[in-house]
C-alpha cells in the first residue's frame, strides 16, 4: 500500500511541478486523502523533484549545454561577458541566491509550521489571484535577452516564496516575470532554468540528509520509485504546457487555484480534514 501511495504522489508530482499550481501543495493534499491519511513530508517532495527537475534538463539539453560552454569560455575570455547565454549563466547563479539563503534560515519552518493545510489554502488563493493580475496587466514585451540582473535577483526572490506550498515555485516566479513585463513563455522558460540548480541542490540535500533515516512515511525505494515516475510524468506536462503558454492565458490555472484553495478552506472549517 505504501508503495501504491508513493506512485501516485510520484505522478502527482509530475503533473504539478510544472503548472503554476503548486507541486507541494497537491503533494500535501493528496497525501491527507490517501489511505495512511498522512503528509508525505518535505523530504519526500524534495526528493522526487529531483525526477521533475531532470526531465527540465533532458527537455532544456541543447539550452542547458550552450548556457553552462559559454558561460565558462567567458570566464576564461573567450567569449564577451555581455554574451547572451554567458550573462544567463550568471542570471541563474545569482537568482539562485534568495533560495538558498532563505531556505537554510528557514529550514524548520518549511519542514513544519509552513505545511500547515490553512496555509496552503490560502497561498493558493493569494497567489493564484496575483497570477491573474499579472497576466492581465503585464505588457508582455520583454524577452530572455532583455533580463537584466535586478530582474535576474526579483525572479529569485520570487522562487523563494515557493518554500512555502501553495505558492508554486512556476507560478511564483512567472508572476514575478509576468509583473516585470516578459512575455509568458520568457517568463516560464528563464522560471524552468532558474529552478534547476535550486531543486537539485534541495533535493540531493534531503537525500543524503535522510540517507542512514528511515523516510518517516515511505522507504527509500519507494521514494526513489515515485522520483522515477515523476520524471517521465513531467516530460509530457512540460511540452504541454510550454505549448500552451504560446497561445493562451494562465486563467484557468487562477481559476483552479482559487476553487481549490476555497475547497479546502471548506473541508478545514467543517473538520473534514485536519491541517
């Protein structure tokens, strides 16, 4: 039964990583209705979300390799330190910083107070209606190679809020972009690349960390399954959704955030659920 528990959060995970609704809030929730009734921990979303963040660089290879060559044949003079794919390699490293710093002082918090399902409610809710604003007003002008380091450190800060589920680290940080007036995809491409070293890091982090640890809800392998089908989950929903944002708005993923967040406010205060 555990094993059944962790591939579905595993595809669970896969289908939300991307969507800016909040992997770790649908972890946290779909956790609560399966049969152990249980969350299934930080450790183990930061763990499978090693496979989501893989399938970014097997779909981002080609960008990821020219980003990672050019940014080093910079260092070395090879290349203007201006150069497009060289100044996103230092974009990302800097935009990584908020994360990091924010995620290590809060570390308790996140792994605690912050999975609080009143809390996820209500950060669905907020920031589902702040992605609706930003993709109403946002001029939506501004490419990758308009992204300028103060833009580069509020993208971080962005990523940040979502150590908090409910915010979504996607759905963060494309507001964010959507606010400063990028184009959709800009906005979820430079989100996706940004992500990677943050994700990784958390989640190699949380694996050696809880290496000698019994997971407290699923073993090893069962965690190391559900990261496996997370990432062939997430293939599929990131062309999906990078065709998406091409052609339509972000409004029906407001619209579900706002229902869900009210929903579970419902289940909450009439005691269906516990928090």
């Amino acid at each position: 039964m555990h094993l059944l528990e962790a591939l579905i959060l595993g595809i669970v995970q896969g289908l939300t990583e991307f969507l800016p609704i909040s992997s770790s809030a649908h972890l946290r929730i779909v956790g609560s209705f399966l049969p152990s009734g249980e969350d299934p921990g930080a450790a183990f979303t930061a763990i499978t979300q090693i496979g989501t963040e893989a399938a970014v660089v097997v779909f981002f290879w080609r960008d990821i390799v020219r980003i990672i060559s050019r940014w080093f044949q910079s260092l070395a003079g090879k290349v203007p330190r201006n150069d497009p794919d060289a100044r996103m390699g230092w974009l990302i490293i800097i935009g990584s910083i908020p994360i990091v710093v924010l995620g290590i002082v809060f570390k308790d918090q996140i792994e605690t107070v912050f999975r609080s399902l009143w809390i996820v409610a209500v950060m669905l809710i907020v920031f589902g209606v702040l992605l609706g604003i930003a993709d109403y007003v946002g001029a939506k002008r501004r490419t990758l190679n308009d992204l300028t380091y103060p833009h580069g450190i509020a993208y971080g800060f962005a990523q940040a809020l979502a150590l908090v589920p409910g915010v979504s680290r996607s759905g963060g940080t494309i507001t964010m972009g959507l606010f400063l007036g990028y184009e959709r995809a800009a906005a979820a491409r430079y989100a996706f690349l940004l992500a990677i070293p943050a994700v990784f890091g958390s989640g190699f982090y949380q694996l050696f960390d809880k290496w000698d640890e019994p997971n407290q809800h699923f073993s090893f392998g069962e965690t190391l399954a559900a990261t496996g089908i997370a990432f062939v989950v997430a293939l599929g929903v990131i062309a999906f959704f990078m065709n998406w944002i091409s052609k339509r708005s972000f409004m029906p993923f407001v619209v579900y955030r706002i229902l869900l967040g009210t929903a579970l406010l419902i289940l909450l205060g009439t005691g269906v659920i516990s928090a």
